[in-house]
C-alpha cells in the first residue's frame, strides 16, 4: 500500500497535529491537507526563518492555532471542539545540543506536553486514534554498534534524549492503565534522522550544508564518523500515517511503539553524507565544530524488522536518493520555485513504482 493509498483512507476525516508549524509537522499537515483531510494545527510560531510551514498555501480546510503545548486548559478546549479522528503529536523541543542549553525548557516541552495531550485523552475518553511521535534516541545506548528494538531498554544521557524517553515511559503507563478498554487508540513511533526540503533547523547536518551553500556561512561539524539512520521526511510520515490507519481498525495489535528508519545496511556517517553532497556540486567549506560538554551518541541504527513485518514498512528511499532529492529541492528553492510546486514534485517521485530500494 504506496503512499497515496494510505493518504485517501484520511479524505474528509478530521486531525489534530501538534507541531504543525515544524519541520515534519508541516510536511504531514501539506500531505492531509492536499488529500482532503480536515486539519487543525496546533503549535507554537515558526522558530525558523525562512519556515516550511509559513511558506506553504493550504486550503480552507486547514486551521491553525498558535499555542504553547503546556497549555493544558487551552489543548483540552481545542481537541474538544475540533473532536479529531485521529492526533499526530509531533509538538517538541526537537535538539539535542538545545537540550543543554535548555534543560528545564526541554523537559517541560517533551514531557509535561505529553502529559498535557495524554491527559486530554483520558478525560474525554472519545474515539480518537494517536500517534505520539518520540524519537531513535529514546534508547538506552552503550555505544556497542547494535540497531535498537523497540523491546530494548529506554535510556538518554543528554537531557532531550532523556525527556523522549521518559515520554516513552509516560506514554506506555497511561496505555495500560487507562486506554485499553477505552475508545482511545495509542502507538508511540520511533523514528531516524529525518531530512528533506523545507527544514532550516539549527545544528543539523543538511540544513548546516544548505546554510554554507546558499547563505555562505561554514559548515562547523562535531563529528565527522557519527552514525545514523538517515532517511527521506516522506519514509516515516508514511509510516505514522500507516500505522494510525492500521490501529484504528485493531488496537490491540498496533498499539506499543514503532520503529521507523532505513535499512540496516544503508545508515551513514556524517562524513559520507557530506561527500555525498560534494559530489552534488555542494562546495561546502568545513572546519570542526564544538564539541565542549556537549555529549552525543557515535553510532545510532533501528531495527525496523517489526514495522516490515506487521506494518508492511519498506524504506523506499536509499540515504543517497533522499539526499539527492532533498538537495535538489533547496536548489529549486534558491531558485525562486513555488514551495507547493517542491512538495508535489516529491510525493511524485516517492510513488513512483520503480522508485523502491
């Protein structure tokens, strides 16, 4: 089921995306959207400029509510106006190397958000199917080169890794108290590094390359040989958009958490994606970053072997197409192309029959 099918199970129902205004949030409210769906965002201003969300045309049946996710008695209000089909929460403080500067700011987001909405949900007990989007780094990682279940153990040494972790904590514990016998529906999806056109997030890799490209600034990189499971923004969104429309009809069997990344044999080095880019045309200049206190994970993969087999999840994009396609995007940008002209062009290419690794 490619992911246009998946797109029309959602035609004329109604969903709640917190984080909307973010990277990934803007890309799944521009999919629902352009599908027929009903959406309300609700999120916080766009914290980048230029800004996917601000630059993108939505039709009248897309709404947007501005606010802040720890506003608990302002997210209850909303949800039980709108009354959703479905929630995808993606409201967060996104950034590693942000979390230290802002610990007590990160937790609140991350964890107290997730208390907010799961909070929601149980006091009006309505049939609503949720996604609560966490993150790869939710595991416990000891640096042994292992791709991370979704059955290993729950970890986090910097504080945003931490705060999705206990999310993770938080959001089972609310599952098997309070929402198996009720009209909720509740996964959790753990996805990789995530890239595309349309994010200009500070300290991550390509949005740095697209900076030093396009805005002559330098690319400062901390960590040449870091790992990770890089894939396109189109991989995991179907995937979330998947599993919601699978839980739906079998809680019992789809609910719990998900993983979705590349495969194994196709994870990445920070050095090899930016070769990669080089040998795009990309002539960025690199000199190395800060990496005073600031403590991130060297290897990071995902064993997505749950998600293939229960979910039919197969990474239709290697880590070298996505960036090839990512990079193409903000070239078209630079150049003056209409931003719904960009996204189009990608959910195109990502149907393609022959575009699957």
């Amino acid at each position: 089921m490619g992911l246009n099918k998946v797109l029309k199970q959602y035609k004329g129902k109604k969903v709640f995306i917190t984080g909307h205004t973010g990277f990934k949030g803007a890309w799944l409210s521009y999919l629902l959207d352009k599908q027929g769906a009903i959406t309300r965002g609700y999120a916080l201003e766009p914290y980048t400029n230029p800004s996917l969300y601000s630059t993108l045309k939505f039709s009248n049946n897309h709404s947007n509510v501005i606010s802040d996710i720890n506003d608990y008695k302002k997210i209850k209000k909303e949800i039980k106006n709108f009354k959703p089909d479905y929630i995808f929460h993606l409201a967060a403080q996104p950034l590693v190397i942000e979390s230290y500067n802002c610990p007590k700011y990160t937790f609140e987001t991350n964890f107290n958000g997730t208390l907010n909405l799961l909070e929601v949900l149980k006091s009006y007990n309505l049939p609503i199917t949720a996604v609560f989007i966490t993150t790869d780094k939710v595991y416990e990682n000891k640096e042994l080169n292992i791709p991370f279940s979704e059955e290993d153990k729950l970890g986090g040494e910097d504080p945003y890794s931490a705060s999705k972790a206990a999310s993770e904590i938080l959001i089972h514990s609310y599952t098997t108290s309070f929402f198996k016998h009720s009209l909720v529906k509740l996964a959790s999806a753990r996805a990789g590094n995530v890239i595309g056109g349309g994010d200009w997030s500070d300290y991550r890799l390509v949005p740095d390359i697209i900076k030093a490209e396009f805005e002559n600034e330098e690319l400062k990189i901390r960590n040449p040989i870091a790992t990770r499971p890089w894939q396109h923004v189109l991989e995991p969104l179907y995937g979330y958009l998947k599993l919601a429309s699978l839980l739906e009809k079998n809680p019992t069997k789809y609910s719990g958490s998900w993983n979705f990344g590349p495969n194994l044999n196709d994870i990445k080095t920070v050095g090899e994606i930016i070769k990669i880019a080089q040998g795009l045309e990309f002539n960025v200049s690199i000199s190395e970053g800060d990496q005073a206190f600031k403590k991130e994970s060297k290897f990071l993969a995902l064993d997505i072997s749950r998600a293939k087999k229960q979910l039919g999840f197969i990474p239709k994009w290697s880590s070298e197409k996505a960036l090839r396609y990512t990079l193409e995007w903000y070239k078209n940008f630079y150049d003056g192309k209409p931003v719904n002209e960009l996204m189009e062009k990608d959910v195109i290419n990502y149907n393609l029959p022959d575009e699957r690794v």
